[in-house]
C-alpha cells in the first residue's frame, strides 16, 4: 500500500503527495488550480494539472521534514528510520512553522 499525504496550503487543500512504485508523486488539486487566487506550494512546484514525479523524496517536502536533535526525538518517538522520508513527512508535518502542512490519508480504498 502506497502512503499519502494531503498537501495544505494556508489551511487550503492544495494537493497530495504519495508513494508510486518508481518513488513520490505530487499532484495539485482541482479546485486548488481552478482557484485564480491559488499559489504554488514551493517555487519548485509551480502550478500546473500534470502531476510532478520524482524518484527521490521532492527536496521542497524534504525541507519540512525536521532536522538534528528534533528529527533524533521524531525517529524515537514514531520509531521510524531516518531514511524513511515518507514516514517522517507524514508523521511530523502537520502543523509545521509555515504556510504548507501535511496529512496523512488514511484508509485510502484507491
């Protein structure tokens, strides 16, 4: 099973980000583009329908992802390994110091 994240933007949906078999896959949503007040979630991202992919974790997610002694308190507390991105964006991302958090989808039946 894939993990996924919905991707908030100033509490707005913006779009999700998911595990694919080749590596992550961010996709904006709908309304998110249809909105003509909507902004890119990094400057990496600009808006677009087309879904981004990567072979490796997207370094603007990567950055959320905390670092140092908080990331050692993070991977003991969750036990999750410090490689594991997905895990550590999902598990520690909600409620971040900027305007982008993340979610984690659970119970995905797609």
């Amino acid at each position: 099973m894939n993990r996924k994240g919905q991707i908030y933007f100033k509490e707005v949906l913006a779009g999700i980000i998911e595990e694919t078999d080749e590596g992550y896959q961010f996709t904006y949503s709908g309304p998110y583009l249809r909105n003509p007040d909507s902004v890119p979630v990094s400057k990496t991202l600009p808006l677009r329908e087309t879904p981004y992919e990567s072979k490796t974790m997207f370094p603007f997610f990567d950055g959320l992802i905390p670092e140092g002694w908080l990331l050692n308190i993070a991977t003991a507390h969750w036990k999750i390994d410090q490689r594991d991105r997905m895990g550590l964006l999902l598990a520690t991302c909600r409620d971040t110091i900027g305007a982008v958090s993340v979610v984690p989808v659970l119970n995905d039946k797609s």
